[in-house]
C-alpha cells in the first residue's frame, strides 16, 4: 500500500506543473476580459511593485520550499537532478510575465495606490510577513495533500490496484532472449 501511496503522488507531484499552467475554467471570462483597465499599469510600476514586496526573495522562498516536497513526493529523485531543477529556475526571468499578468488586471491608478501603500509602515509589515505566510501556506497546503492523497487513495484502493495490474499487463516487457 505505501509503495503504491508513493506511486500515485508522484504521478500527481510530476503532473501538477503541466495542470498548472493550464487555464482555469472561468465562466465570466468576457466580463473579466472587458474589466481590463484602460490605462494598464506601466513596466516601471511592476518593477517597482517587484523591488518594495521583494518578489526575488519570494522567488527564492517559494523554490526552496518547493524541494523537499519534491524530494518527499519522488524519493528515487538524484540530488544532482534536484540540484540542476533548481539551478535553472533560478535563472527564470520571470518579470515578462508578472508585467503581462499585471497589465491585465491593474491599472497605473491602481499600481500608485500599492506602491503608495507598500511604503507606509503597515505596508512594511505585510511585506516583512509575506514570506512566513507563503511557507505556511505551502507547509500546510502539502499536509492537506498528502492527507487527501491517503484518504482518496485508501477510498479507491481496489480500483487503483486493478489499474495498476492492467498498466503492468499492457505494458509488460518481453523477457529478454538468450
């Protein structure tokens, strides 16, 4: 049962980055699309809004803490593969896209107002917490995972056994001949 446990969260650990980048299903897409603001917010804003919230720091936070799940989820997984994943997302410019997404949902009204916000004390103050509430987050939305992880795979076991059997059957090597 564990082996099998590990088997599945892999798959699902593996798979969550491809569903990620996959667009979420959103019925009022024409009323957000027609929400865009006339005068979107600037590059100069979101570099800005990237430097007071310490989007780089976030970066970083949010890798390191993405590893030892990874290497919770694919045990089998080499160091130097790890190493080289994080490596390369460390070199991931990632501003093009944060502007883009900016521009799509701020203004250069809005991005005043946060800049404005982000330099007052309490501004600060959430931006000093950000990184203790990403990792709790993160932490907790793990154990909530492998929680329901267990629970959907113990509700299923049977199934999931005799998909696995069938997997093995169709995907059986010929031995080698001699």
């Amino acid at each position: 049962m564990r082996k099998l446990m590990w088997v599945v969260w892999a798959m699902v650990a593996v798979s969550l980055p491809g569903m990620a980048q996959q667009k979420a299903w959103n019925p009022d897409k024409a009323a957000t699309e027609a929400q865009r603001p006339e005068h979107p917010i600037t590059v100069a804003q979101v570099h800005e809004l990237m430097t007071l919230t310490g989007a780089d720091r976030l970066k970083n936070q949010v890798m390191a803490g993405m590893i030892p799940y990874v290497q919770q989820a694919m045990p089998f997984m080499p160091g130097d593969v790890l190493d080289d994943f994080q490596t390369r997302m460390g070199k991931v410019d990632f501003e093009p896209m944060m502007v883009e997404s900016y521009q799509k949902h701020l203004s250069t009204e809005d991005a005043a107002q946060l800049i404005a916000f982000y330099k007052t004390p309490t501004g600060q103050r959430v931006i000093a917490a950000l990184p203790a509430v990403v990792r709790e987050t993160q932490e907790g939305g793990a154990r909530m995972g492998q929680q329901i992880m267990g629970e959907v795979i113990q509700a299923h076991r049977p199934e999931i056994e005799a998909a696995v059997q069938k997997y093995k059957q169709e995907h059986a090597q010929p031995a080698p001949q001699q």
